[in-house]
C-alpha cells in the first residue's frame, strides 16, 4: 500500500499500543507524515521512539480546550484518526455514572470535538474516522453502555459525514480484536475467550490490530466512502 498517502498528514488518537499503533504505522507505510497523539505524551514518545515520519504529541479528548490548542499547534492535516475508549461494562445494576460519562466523554463527546476544531483544518480530500464496536451490534447483558456509546459514535459518524462534508467521516466497528484490551482475563482465560469467538464467528477467526489497520486505510483513501460503518469482526453479530 505504499504511497497511498505520500506526503499527506495522519493524525491518531490513541494508546501507543494495539489499534492506534497498528494504524500509526500503517499510514506512515503508506507514505504519511503521522502524528500520534493521547494523554501521556511520554508513553507515546518511548512508544514511537526512533521511528521514522511519526512525532507525537499530546491531547486529552475530555478536555475540548486541550483538543483546540491540538489543531493549533497542528495547523492543517489531511486525515483524522480516533480510538480513543474507555469502557463502562457491567450489567444495569451495577452500572458506574462517572464509568458512563467518560465512555461517552472519549469515544462520542471527544470525537465530536475533534471534528469541531480539527474539521476546519483538514484539508480537501481528506477523511475523518472514528470508532464504534461491535456491541452496537450484537447486544448482550453486560455491555449496555458499552453498546449505547458505540451506537451514538455511529450516528456521529453520519452526522458528520453531512456538516463537514465533501470531508469524509466513516466509524469503524471492531469485533473481539487480539489486542492488550483481554490482557486481565490471564493467559489462559483470554486464550479460552479467543478459541470460542474464533469457533463460532463465520471467519473462524477472532480479529488483529492488522485487520483494523488495513479497513481505517481503506476508508482514509476510499474517496466515494462516506457516512458509513465498517464492520471488521468476522460475522460476530450473526452468531
């Protein structure tokens, strides 16, 4: 996929770690000058450390002033990326208030300022994607606020699509992904997990950072996607 975005900017929101650098790194081998940027600008600085054409700097999407001193510091970009999650599991009864703030606060309330104060500054031809879940999807006891966050950060994807258009604004919708995110599950409780999704979805597989990668490079260079959710789960929501 090399020079699919030569010489065009990439911004990611993120970890330094699983999705966001699997991004990270496939625009900048698609020719981008990328920017990885999150709340621990160390973190993502010892993360990126000697790799080439990507700087880091830093952002908290709970914070819209933060967010605006970005896009200032930023100038113009080509490309806006954001995975930023925080997740509020649990069944109803149990439910967090703050746990469900901040769910919604990062992956719905901060993308919307991203596109606020980052929209302006994206240049023509140039994408927005953001990220909903599969839970949006296939609904189950225990993943209420998880699964209404994702479904509002679809409808903010569409939304977007028509205030900044001719930007583009896709979401994309991962399904169970083999990523840091199962770490507390134990080795073996997160090998049970994986062996059971991958059984039962129709790919017979659970997904990488690799597969999101791939579909958050199509959708930054597919110039008549817009408006929609990718789903990248391997069939999850039919099972």
């Amino acid at each position: 996929m090399t020079g699919l975005l030569e010489d065009e900017t990439v911004l990611v929101v993120g970890r330094g770690g699983g999705i966001a650098r699997a991004i990270a790194f496939a625009a900048r081998d698609a020719g981008a000058r990328v920017i990885a940027a999150g709340r621990d600008r160390q973190a993502l600085a010892d993360a990126y450390a000697g790799e080439p054409d990507i700087t880091t700097d830093t952002v908290d999407l709970t914070d819209e002033a933060a967010i605006a001193a970005l896009g200032e510091r930023l100038g113009t970009v080509d490309h806006v990326v954001s995975t930023a999650s925080a997740r509020a599991r649990g069944r109803l009864a149990g439910l967090d208030r703050d746990a469900v703030r901040r769910s919604f606060d990062t992956k719905v309330i901060g993308p919307l300022m991203l596109a606020k104060h980052l929209g302006p500054r994206i240049g023509e031809g140039g994408s927005f994607t953001l990220f909903s879940g599969v839970a949006a999807a296939k609904i189950a006891v225990g993943t209420l606020a998880v699964a209404i966050t994702n479904g509002a950060a679809e409808v903010l994807a569409r939304s977007l699509a028509l205030e900044l258009a001719p930007i583009r604004v896709n979401a994309i919708s991962p399904g169970v992904i083999d990523t840091g995110a199962w770490d507390a599950l134990g080795e073996q409780g997160k090998a049970d997990y994986f062996a059971d999704i991958g059984a039962r979805n129709p790919a017979r597989r659970i997904g990488t950072a690799d597969d999101i990668a791939n579909a958050v490079l199509f959708a930054m260079t597919s110039t008549l996607l817009t408006g929609v959710t990718l789903h990248i789960d391997g069939g999850e929501p039919l099972t």
